[in-house]
C-alpha cells in the first residue's frame, strides 16, 4: 500500500508542476519514455472531440504520462492533428500510461491506466473536452454517502467523508462564477477543520457553516468528495450527524464500520441501521426515507465511538485529499481497481512552464 501511495504521489506532484497550455502546444517529446529492454515499440492513438454542441473540435497539447513498476515517471507531449494524435511508445505490460490535456483551464484525463503489450501492442482512447460557463446548471445529486473514518479518542474528534454524485445535464462545464466556487454543502456540527486538497483540480474550505469547493463540475457524473473533523460529545461518545441536501438528491445514507463504533442510530427522515458486510469491513448503515428536496436531509447518531485515526496515510487529513485526488484512476500493476484522477493544472501567465 505504501510502495502504491509513493507511486501516485509522485505522479500527482510531478503533473501538478508541469503546465499544459492550449494556446502554445509543445510538438515535440518532452522526455521519451525509455523502453525496457527486449520492449517492442507500441502505439497508443486516438481522437479528442468537444462535446458542446455547436463547438469547434480545439487544438491541443496532449500528453502521455508512462508510470513504470519501478514507480519512474516520463512523460511526452505532442499537439493534436484535427483532434488526433499519436504516441509511439513501448509495449510493457508493466507500464501504465495516462493521456492528459487541458482546455479552458480545465484538465482531463484517461480514466482508466492504458495498457500495451506485446501481445497488443496498439491502443485507441477518445478523450471528450467542453466549454466551459459560469452560468450554474439544473444541477441534482444522485446520491449522498457520508461514511466514517476515524475516531480520535484522546482528542474526542470524528473523521467523516461526505460523497455527493453531482449530475450536471448541460454540455458545458459549470466553473462556478468569479469566485470559482461549484457547490456549497451544509457542514456538519462541531466541524474544526476541513480537508483543503480535496482534489487536484479543486479546493474546499470552510465558508460559515457551508463547506465550499471549486471542483469543475462536467457534464454527467462528478463525484463530489470533501473530508471534515468535527468534535463529539466525550460524555456520552456519541455524534450527531446531520446531513443536509445542497440540492435536490435522490438518495442518502450514513456508514459507520463496526470498528469505530457500536451503533448507528436513524433518528430523523432515516430508516433503522442495517448491516453491509463491503471490503473487508462490517458497515452499519442508515439511509434516508426517501428522495430530499434542496435544504431537506436526514439525521443519524454514531454511538459508542471508538479506535483511533487511521494510521493509513490515505485516511489522515492531509493524505485525505490526495486520495481524493486520485480517485478513480488506481496506477498499480496488480490492482484490478480502475480510478480516476483529476488534476488541478496552475497557469503562469508570466512564463511559459516547460513540459
């Protein structure tokens, strides 16, 4: 786990440091990736289309980011041809390659680890970009997790992750307005701290009692994920949580493993806990009695807290957001597990990075 965590860090670090710019694309390799001995050159090729209608198909500098077993990083740029481009690259089962670009400020990516070997030594992946607007949506929620993480006893803090799947139904990307901020949550009681690195293109941060993020919100799915620590009451170990919809959502529920406490009790607008056993751990979990309107939601208490923080970098407050940052797009051989990243790419405006 932590030979994985070192691998995407380092990818993470090593793209967020490198600036991707529509307007100069770089048409020559930034650095070949170094085939492995006896690795027959592959090909990996493909298309970009805009999915906004009415939207010229943009020009751009595409990359092809190798990771390799040895958790070595290289990287290769070329513009796009009429939205096509082209890598030669070596056919290693045990190199995992990503495609990224940006456009509009926004950076997008293969959401699954491309493979070429000398079986199948050839590829094709279409990436899809959009233009972008300020203008919010008729955006809704599909679902809303919020799970348990962690237990500080000594400090009587709980660490909680709240999951929302924002449906955006435009053909444009919502960026928020002049403040950048896409959607604005209720926080839960007592929170004292909120995860800043939620993603790698986005921020969260604290605004009164709305947690606050930038994440760009794409047309379709957009898993939302922000993480907090809030205090609960050290008489009784128990926590009240109150979920409240941001906007119109489908479903909700609470998760508590069995590890970090005893009961999760519904007590308003939720039905009683039921056990899930899921990934190796036992789940109590309570969901809401139906679909909730914008300002509606549902209130559960944790009782009997207990454990510790997770010693899991992935769970800790600040590894927190890097994991969800690279949610949804898992770099390890073995992992059968395929996850996506979202990047956040900074512009300098006063000189051109090189990639």
């Amino acid at each position: 786990m932590m030979r994985f965590t070192s691998i995407v860090v380092a990818l993470a670090f090593a793209l967020a440091a490198t600036s991707v710019h529509a307007q100069t694309p770089t048409a020559t390799p930034t650095s070949a990736t170094p085939a492995p001995v006896g690795a027959p050159a592959g090909t990996i090729s493909g298309t970009v289309r805009n999915g906004t209608a009415g939207a010229a198909t943009p020009t751009l500098s595409m990359q092809l980011i190798a990771v390799q077993a040895s958790g070595q990083i290289n990287a290769q740029a070329q513009q796009t041809s009429n939205g096509a481009f082209k890598f030669t690259a070596p056919a290693d089962a045990s190199v995992r390659y990503v495609l990224r670009t940006e456009y509009a400020g926004v950076p997008y990516l293969s959401n699954v680890p491309l493979l070429i070997s000398r079986e199948s030594p050839t590829i094709q992946y279409d990436l899809t970009v959009w233009e972008t607007t300020t203008t919010r949506p008729a955006l809704k929620i599909s679902s809303t997790t919020v799970y348990l993480e962690g237990v500080d006893g000594d400090q009587h803090r709980v660490q909680l992750r709240r999951d929302d799947v924002v449906v955006n139904p435009g053909d444009r990307v919502y960026v928020g307005g002049d403040d950048h901020r896409t959607l604005r949550i209720p926080s839960f009681d007592g929170v004292v701290a909120v995860d800043t690195d939620q993603a790698f293109d986005a921020t969260a941060d604290l605004d009164g009692q709305l947690v606050v993020t930038t994440q760009p919100l794409r047309p379709g799915n957009n898993t939302v994920a922000t993480r907090t620590l809030a205090t609960y009451d050290a008489n009784t170990s128990e926590y009240v949580v109150r979920v409240i919809a941001p906007l119109a959502t489908e479903t909700t529920e609470v998760r508590g493993p069995n590890s970090l406490t005893r009961a999760v009790r519904a007590t308003t607008n939720a039905s009683g806990a039921k056990p899930v056993d899921e990934s190796g751990e036992h789940w109590l979990v309570a969901r809401r009695t139906g679909a909730a309107r914008e300002g509606e939601g549902m209130v559960v208490t944790f009782s009997g807290l207990g454990g510790v923080q997770p010693e899991n970098p992935l769970t800790s407050m600040r590894g927190a957001g890097i994991a969800v940052g690279v949610a949804l797009l898992v770099l390890i051989a073995a992992s059968a597990v395929l996850m996506r990243v979202q990047i956040s790419i900074r512009r300098d405006d006063a000189s051109e990075a090189t990639t």
